[in-house]
C-alpha cells in the first residue's frame, strides 16, 4: 500500500464509504432471482390478521418469496414460521435470516435498516441455539454478512468497528473462508467481500489493520483474476484511485 500523502484520514473515509455504500447498495438490491428450493420444515401459521387459519406455510415458500423480489410476502411468512412454537431453532434461524435481508433488500428508511439489524441478531441466537448443521451454518454466516451490510448503511459512530466484527465473526479474518449462497440468494460474492474488508480496515486505520487491508486487497485481486465482479471490480479501482 502506497503512502497516503497530503490526504486526511476523514477525506479518506469520507471517499472510501460514499464508494462502499454505493457499491453495497447495488449489491443487496441484486440477486432476486431463482427460487428457495423445497424439503423445508413444514410450520402451521398463528393466526395473523390477512391469513387463512388452518392453511400451511414452510420456511422455503417465504425464501422463494424473498429470492423473487416478494419481500412483503417474505415477511409475512418468515414471520409467521418464527412465531410459531412448533418451529425448531434452526427454522428460527433461517427464517430470522430471510427476513433480515428483506428487511435489507427492501428498506425505504432508517427503520427497515434497524429492523433487518434486529432480525439478523435473533437469527445469530436462533443459530447458536441450534448447535451446527449445514443450514444453521450457512444461515448463521449470511446474518453476520447481512448485520454487516446494515451496520454500514445505517452508519453510526461505531459502524465500521460492527461491521468489521460481524465480516470476521462470519469468518472472513480468515483469508480462506469462502461464502456461498444458500437458500437466500444474497447476491454477495467472495470478491465483494474481500473488498469490503479491504476499505474497512483501510479506514479504521487502527493497529493491524494496513496489514489486513492489504492482504484483503490481494486477495480481493486474486479472486477478481478469475473472472467478472461489477460492484467488487468497482471497489478495486476506487482503492487503486486511493493509493494501493
């Protein structure tokens, strides 16, 4: 990483996240497609005003509603799956998950932000309560990406410090973790992360962080060398533009 020069850490910031928010923004908007898949849990839904009693709801119909773009309709169901007492934990955690990242995908306001930070937290304890599985596992990470995402956007004092804990809590202090989508098609690829890592510890700018900003950024050129990454491509030129 080359030297900063005359250039003021908060200029910096200032840069480096109208780049990440734009960059992010496009991202979570993406991946609407393609359904959830099937063989979920089958949950009976609470009576809940505008439902019929007695018909049946599974977490994979409220994720195929999320992964077409029908957020409301995600919502409805993922909540009626997560209210229900027969659900199991990892139900909980799947569908907290869901309905994070519709919250996420389809926010308007400051609230629908602070929302899908709500969700995505219950869906870390809902996880942690249902010990490991490949799909509490995958649920559990996607909330940390998605709790993430929305520490930036909602973009406090302490939004970089979050958002950084929830990346490595995912486990992405490790330069080998890798992401993949699920049932719930994020639209989050490796690349994207590696360069959201990147400007993060670039910005914070504490102890440590220029060697991981840097590392990141090598990896984040690695992944970009095997093939076509539009928001990730994005973020690399604006930090070679910055001085790496």
């Amino acid at each position: 990483m080359k030297n900063r020069k005359n250039e003021t850490l908060s200029a910096i910031a200032s840069a480096f996240y109208m780049m990440a928010l734009v960059a992010l923004l496009a991202t979570v908007s993406a991946g609407c497609g393609g359904g959830g898949g099937g063989g979920g849990s089958i949950i009976t839904p609470t009576d809940t005003p505008g439902t019929t009693t007695g018909t049946t709801v599974t977490v994979d119909s409220g994720l195929t509603a999320l992964n077409n773009a029908d957020y409301q309709t995600a919502k409805t169901q993922l909540n009626q799956v997560v209210s229900n007492p027969a659900s199991t934990s990892a139900d909980r955690a799947v569908a907290y998950s869901g309905i994070g990242w519709a919250n996420i995908k389809s926010s308007s306001d400051s609230l629908d932000v602070d929302n899908a930070i709500t969700s995505f937290t219950q869906a870390i304890d809902a996880a942690n309560a249902a010990g490991s599985s490949a799909a509490v596992d995958q649920a559990r990470q996607q909330a940390y990406i998605g709790l993430a995402a929305a520490q930036v956007i909602k973009n406090t004092g302490t939004s970089i410090n979050d958002a950084l804990t929830g990346l490595n809590s995912a486990g992405f202090s490790d330069l080998n973790q890798t992401y993949s989508e699920g049932k719930i098609v994020a639209g989050i690829t490796n690349a994207e992360i590696r360069g959201y890592k990147t400007f993060l510890h670039y910005v914070r700018n504490q102890s440590g962080d220029a060697t991981a900003a840097n590392d990141n950024y090598q990896k984040l050129q690695s992944l970009l060398s095997s093939g076509t990454d539009k928001n990730a491509q994005m973020i690399s030129d604006t930090l070679k533009s910055m001085g790496f």
